[in-house]
C-alpha cells in the first residue's frame, strides 16, 4: 500500500505534509456535499499530494473536480478548526454503525463500512480519536498531523483519479482513490505544475528512447532489466572513470565478486530470511548435490572395503590407523553443502568475505573495497518505472573498513566526496537525512546494542554537525544494522530525488566473524561504512537526464563531437576523416556526417540528436587547416585553427568542465 505516512508517524509530519493530509479530510467533506453516501477508506498524504479512497455508485472523472474543488473552498473559507474528539471504541462503533463518521450527518442504513474496518485494526487498549472540521467527522490518529483551521490550507488542486482496493488487498472492493496536491501558497502550487510540466518534457524514459541510451525488453530480457545501448553505455563508462579516479585517489582498491552465493552467505548477513520478497527466488542446484552425496557414499565403500582387507592383513598396523582416520573424516563431510545459489541484491556480504580471506592486522585498516557490482532485487512488477525502479543495479558500491578511532575521518572523506560530485554535476541543492534508531525499538526493529548504537549514531552526528553539511535527523528510520544517511539531491528543475544511501554497520562485521589483530595483540572487529555516492547508473543516469534535459556536458555527452562537412568532395571528406581519425585516436567520442545533404539539415539532425560540439568544414575551413566550431544550443563560435580546436575539445574533457 501507498500509505508512506503510517498515523504514528504523525509527529514527523513537516509542515507542507500535514497541509496536505489536512486537504485529504478537506476534500472527502466536500464530496460527501455532493455525493452524500460516499464511504471513505483512508486518505493519507503522500509524495508530492495526498490522496483519499472512496467508494461512490458516481464514477468520479476530472470532469467533477470543479465541483469538488468549488466545495472544498467553501469549507476552507469557512476556516472551521481542525478539533481533536478522544472516543471510546463502543462510541467509535456506534458512530460507524449509524453512518456518522465519515460522513457529515447519520446515514442510517449506510454504516460507515470501511472506518469499522480500520477501527478494527486498532490494537484493543489504544487510544481513538476523531478529527472533527465542520460537520465532517473522521477517524484519525491524532497526533500533530493536522493544520490549526481549514483556512491554513493555502492552495490545493485536485489532480487524477485512479482505482485501488481497500487496504490494498485485491480481495476488498474496489475503490475510487481522489489524488490532490497543497502548497502553502498559490506560488509555490503554480511553480509546482510548472516544474511537472517541465519534468515531462525532461522524462527519462521519453529522452532515452529519442537518444538511444537504453531499452527495455520485456519479452525476451524482462521487465526491470534495463539493456544499455552504446551511448548509454558512453554515459556509464564516464561515470565508472570519474568514480574510479576519485576513488583511486582515495585509497581505495578495486575487487570483482560474482553475482550469486550460496544461501550460507544470506542466512549469515541475516538477508534471509528477511529481506527474502526482495530477492530472486533461489537456484537449486539439485544435480550438484545429488553428485556430492553420490561421491560421499562411493567414496565411504571404498573406504570400507580397504579396512576390512588391512584389518584381516594387520589391525595394528600404519595403513590400518590411516584408513581409520580417513573413514573419519569422510563421515564428518557434511551431505550437502546447500544447494540453494541467490543472485546478489547487496554487495557487502561478498566484500565482506574478500575481508576475510586473509589475515588482518589494524595496519590493513582502513580498508576500503570498491566495485561496480551488479545487484538484483526483485521490486514489484507494479513498481518499476524507467530507469528509476529496476530490478537490475549497476552500484557504485564500496565498504570501509575501520577502527573505531578512524570512524570520523573515514566519514568525512565519504561527504567530502559527494560534495565533489555534486559540484561537478551542478547539483546545487541537497540534503543529507539521517536515520537513527530509538530506545523501544531495540531488539526488534533495530539490533540490540543501545551502547554500539549511541556511540555511532553519535560519531555521526558529529562528522555532520562539524562538516556543516546540510543534514536533518530522523529518528527510527535506521536500518537493522546501524544509522543511515540518505542523500536527497534536486534537479535543476526541483525536483526531488533520492540518491544513495550510507550505513554505517557494527552487526554484520561481527555475523561474518571479521576480525583485525589490533595493537594490543587481540581481535577486534572492524565497523563498516557502506557508501555508494554514485548511486546506481539507472538511477543516477535517469536522474541526470532529466537534470540536463538530455544535454549532457562535454566529457558526459554519448556523441562528443560531430564533423560535417559543406559538400562531399573526395578532398574536403578526407580532411573531416582526419579530423574524426585525431579525435577518436585521443578517446573522444566522435562522428562523421560527410553526405550530400545541406548543412543545415546536418546541423539540425546533430542538435536533434544532442551532440555537444560540431566542427563544420567547408572548402575554406580546409585550406586555412581550420574548423569551425558549433556547441549545441550555444550556436556558432567561429572558425578555429584545427589543432587549437582539438586542444580546446581535450581540455574540456580533461576538466569535466560543465
Ligand atoms: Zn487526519
Ligand atoms: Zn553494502
């Protein structure tokens, strides 16, 4: 279900979220004007808008959202409070039985089915409350999720409509799920549907077909497996180089692991049984096993017949006690080493396992592996979406490994690189959210280490509050092994996306039995920061696309450079061929256009295919050695020596310039 605000996350609303949820009660009293027998489900709010589920004998259209949204201002003009009512539960059914609540006045013989429902679902001994605005009575948590009065409402709009079933079951009726939008402004409402209109012209999936930068096949490779096309691939190849230097530089060493392990490695990272929904179902290796096990069983006959001979030879004897030994050994063989294989969803567990295959001492640490590891988690068919939710990942993945002493340092290079990305994509608003766990949660939502977890979460918060980087706390939105730290970053657009997450683990280390041998001569385990500043290429590719509108920068670009020529004379075709043979020779990523077509049609088929540069060259150009330089959307910048062009183009490249 869509729900992403559960009520008892109330608290943590922000101040636009409960504008918003406030407009979903808003909104279902303005229906029930119109519609007076419409029952409604729930009606949270969600990214970007809220939503409310009803179920109407009226198929609601975009054609009735006038009317609904005349209603809706009249109840805001009202400025009617938001009122707490604390209930029992005999009242609270009493009200659903008789019609009341949800609605505006009793409906009898028209029970308020779904609120009994959800007021089924309230653990027997928890408090109920009613939101009261003006007649319209709900059932809702009452936690600070609501605005004061209706007329904090600033500005809304009803947007679509869709169906979804109560409670997200499909075996419940289905209903009319009403989505809508608030702001606390009409500004900030206009700049939001400007910015969608935009975002569509900018999306992803439309500019990557146009493009070319990758497919998805559904019926022979499947749906959420992304196939790179060569310029999409150019794309990933220029962010591997850029990760790769950096993280060069860094410290950081490359390892390469497999994309699937026995489940012995899941069951230890505690992925199973867990985190099982999210991965491929498993391989069974059946024959594998089969095979062992016949070997085993052979290999104990043989065993069993050449004691039986050397016991009649000499039961004391050498060869005897070897045999003994041996039929030892191979009874303690276990049957079968399992013979499930997963493919990977995570990286660590295989990193963790380069950690321990050889001896560590703390003058290995910090130790920092990296990879461009493949994962695979299985997402709902209903939620993959472009490059954006996949089921195959490309990760910029890396794990340190370090002292507790370390911890800080280590971090801060993690931040001081993003912050690096970010200036050289241009990504000028982010923020970091910190997830930390909370006392009751511990040893069931969260490892049971309140000390390991203070002290971390602490460390963090240290690095963060000193590094003045921009950051908000979260509380009990930790992962089960430790803090996390999502990156938000906004397109130059504003939109918002997530883009990598940071963990930092003191459990898993200590499952795979990963020990240093420190100063003083015993072994301790190592903390690990996961972090992925990249994030994936899917993701991060789509999110790019969409910042520059498909108009990369030179160094990023799939098509760096195109020659054109003015005409197609053998001399004048041999020249561009030169120029192109040059630039390929220095790794750019250049073309060339050497057909009878006009110039202008060339140009106009380079712009539309989103080349950065263009050098033309027509008779003159060749016989002065020169080019003349076109950067897309830039237009012409004139005629250029051919070598200072060049020059020019590699230095470009070189700097990652925007
Ligand atoms: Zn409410
Ligand atoms: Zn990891």
């Amino acid at each position: 279900m869509n729900e992403r605000k559960a009520l008892d996350e109330g608290a943590k609303m922000t101040e636009l979220e409960r504008i918003r949820h406030s407009a979903a009660h808003v909104m279902a009293t303005a229906i029930l004007r119109l519609w007076p027998d419409a029952q409604f489900a729930s009606g949270p709010a969600v990214e970007n808008g809220f939503y409310y589920d009803v179920e109407l004998s009226h198929r609601i259209s975009p054609e009735d959202f006038p009317a609904i949204e005349a209603e809706m201002k009249k109840e805001i003009k009202a400025n009617h409070t938001f009122e707490k009512v604390v209930v029992t539960r005999e009242q609270a059914m009493k009200d659903a039985q008789s019609g009341r609540l949800g609605g505006l006045v009793e409906r009898p013989g028209n029970p308020s089915k779904f609120k009994i429902g959800n007021l089924e679902s309230i653990p027997e001994g928890e408090r109920i409350t009613y939101c009261k605005n003006g007649d319209f009575i709900d059932l809702c948590e009452w936690s600070p999720q609501h605005v004061m009065r209706t007329g904090n409402i600033g500005a809304f709009k009803l947007t679509t409509v869709a169906s979804a079933y109560y409670k997200g079951d499909e075996k419940n009726p289905q209903l009319q799920r009403i989505y809508g939008t608030a702001f606390k402004n009409k500004t900030q409402l206009e700049e939001y549907f400007k910015m969608i209109e935009e975002a569509k012209k900018r999306d992803h999936r439309k500019i990557g077909q146009e493009m070319g930068l990758f497919t998805i096949d559904t019926e022979y490779v499947g749906p959420g497996l992304p196939l790179w096309l060569p310029k999409g691939t150019a794309i990933c190849e220029e962010l591997e180089k850029l990760a790769k230097e950096t993280e060069f530089a860094a410290g950081y060493v490359l390892v390469k692991t497999p994309h699937i392990a026995r489940e012995k490695m899941y069951k230890t990272s505690g992925h199973l049984p867990y985190y099982a929904e999210s991965m491929f179902p498993p391989m069974e290796m059946l024959e594998e096993d089969k095979k062992r096990k016949e070997s085993l069983r052979a290999a104990i006959n043989v065993n069993a017949e050449l004691l039986e001979k050397s016991r009649e030879r000499d039961p004391d004897g050498e060869e005897h006690s070897q045999l003994m030994l041996r039929r030892e050994e191979l009874q303690n063989q276990p049957q079968t080493l399992g013979s499930r294989y997963y493919l990977k969803a995570m990286n660590c567990p295989h990193h963790h396992r380069i950690f321990a295959a050889e001896p560590r001492s703390y003058r290995h640490l910090p130790l920092r592996l990296a990879e461009y590891g493949t994962c695979y988690r299985y997402e709902q068919s209903g939620e993959l979406f472009g490059l954006m939710r996949v089921r195959s990942l490309n990760m910029n993945d890396a794990h340190i490994y370090c002292t507790a002493e370390q911890f800080a340092a280590e971090f801060n290079a993690v931040n001081e690189m993003y912050l690096k990305y970010f200036k050289i994509f241009g990504i000028e608003k982010y923020q970091m959210r910190f997830s930390t766990s909370a006392p009751d949660g511990m040893g069931k939502k969260y490892v049971n280490e309140p000390a390991l977890w203070k002290q971390t979460e602490d460390m963090v918060r240290r690095v963060l509050v000193e590094s003045k980087i921009n950051f908000v706390e979260v509380p009990n939105e930790a992962a089960f092994y430790g803090p996390k730290i999502d990156v938000q970053v906004w397109s130059v657009i504003g939109r918002e996306f997530t883009l990598a997450t940071n963990q930092v683990d003191f459990a898993v280390p200590a499952r795979f039995g990963l020990v240093y041998r420190d100063k003083d001569n015993t072994d301790k385990t190592p903390l690990c920061i996961h972090r992925a500043p990249l994030g994936t290429h899917e993701r991060f590719i789509g999110f790019l696309v969409e910042h520059y509108a498909g108009n990369f920068p030179l160094w990023l670009a799939p098509e760096q450079v195109r020659v054109l020529t003015i005409g197609e004379e053998t001399p004048l075709v041999d020249y561009a061929k030169k120029v192109v043979a040059e630039l390929r020779s220095n790794m750019v990523r250049a073309e060339g256009d050497y057909g009878t077509d006009k110039i202008n049609g060339k140009i106009q088929r380079a712009e539309e295919a989103k080349v950065h540069t263009m050098l033309v060259i027509g008779g003159r150009d060749m016989d002065a050695g020169a080019v003349s330089v076109r950067v897309h959307s830039k237009g012409n910048l004139g005629a250029k020596p051919k070598g200072e062009a060049i020059a020019g183009i590699l230095q470009a490249i070189k700097e990652r310039s925007t």
